[in-house]
C-alpha cells in the first residue's frame, strides 16, 4: 500500500512539472460476444475503473480493473482483468477523436456446482477508436465514449465487441 500510494504521489508531482494530466474514470461496458464466446453467453455489460495519465493533450496511459458479467444459462459467468492501455488523441478541440489499444491479464470464472468453479487466465488484446469530449458541467471532467473488438488468448479465444461509455475526471 505504500508503495502505491509513493507511486501516485511521484506520477503527481511529475505530472505537475511536465505539463501532463492525472485523471480518474469510472465507465460502463455493453459487450457483444462472438464465435465460441456466443455459443456461450447472449451479452455481457459491467463496470471498469481506471487511472489515467494524458502527456501534452495528446497521448493517454492508463491502467485499470474490469469486471465484465455475461446473460446465459449458467448460473455465473464472468470475467476480469487488469489492463493497461495507450490512447493517441487525433484531434486535439472540442470533440478529440481518438485511437487505441489496451493489453491486459483476463480471468475467467464459471460456476459450475456449488462446490466447484472453473477458473482460467490469458492475454488479451483489444484495440479502440473514441471521442473524448467536455462534460458541460466542468473543465475537469469529460466524458470519454469507445468502441473496441476483444481477443482473449483462452483455450476457446474468446471474441467480442463493446460499447463502454465513461466519466473521467482531471486533475
């Protein structure tokens, strides 16, 4: 925990000095499955959290949690991960379009009885396109809008597309 919280005071204080921006998010996911994942799941949806780091208006790091919930005949499905991702910012006005991809461990859980769950861990990659966009209500806080195709290295590959809508917040 101390280290964590000595990392986000130096990320701060550099970002202070180098004309870079610190922001939080909080986003919702709308997730559309396809091949051995839609035989699977109908849909998903679920919430992410992220850090974010934008250098001179133009490139964004950041790294987050995500956990993603699946409509299906099975009593639980979902997935999780840690993820860290890099956005170029086109256009940097009003409306800043955006490019994309994020790289990150995924964690699968499936329940399977009430004394066994089927677990499994990969790589995923996901590349995106968005807009990043002024709030309205203040400066600090924009709303960032995406769309991303997900490919999970698991033993069955799993595919889909989402929709994630979001709130960050600058400091």
């Amino acid at each position: 925990m101390k280290k964590l919280i000595l990392l986000f005071v130096i990320t701060f204080a550099s970002s202070q000095m180098s004309n870079a921006q610190i922001y939080v998010g909080i986003e919702g996911s709308i997730l559309y499955p396809f091949a051995t994942l839609a035989n699977e799941v109908d849909a998903g949806y679920g919430p992410s959290l992220s850090l974010g780091y934008i250098i001179k208006n133009k490139v964004v790091v950041s790294a987050g949690y995500e956990l993603l919930f699946f409509s299906t005949l099975q009593q639980e499905f979902r997935l999780q991960s840690g993820y860290v991702s890099f956005k170029y910012l086109i256009i940097n006005k009003k409306i800043n379009p955006y490019l994309g991809f994020q790289v990150g461990n995924y964690q699968y859980s499936k329940y399977l009885t009430p004394t066994l769950n089927a677990k499994e861990n990969a790589f995923g990659i996901r590349p995106m396109a968005g807009i990043k966009t002024n709030s309205g209500l203040t400066d600090k806080l924009k709303i960032d809008i995406s769309t991303s195709f997900s490919k999970i290295f698991f033993k069955n590959n799993y595919k889909f597309l989402s929709l994630k809508i979001g709130l960050h917040y600058y400091f």
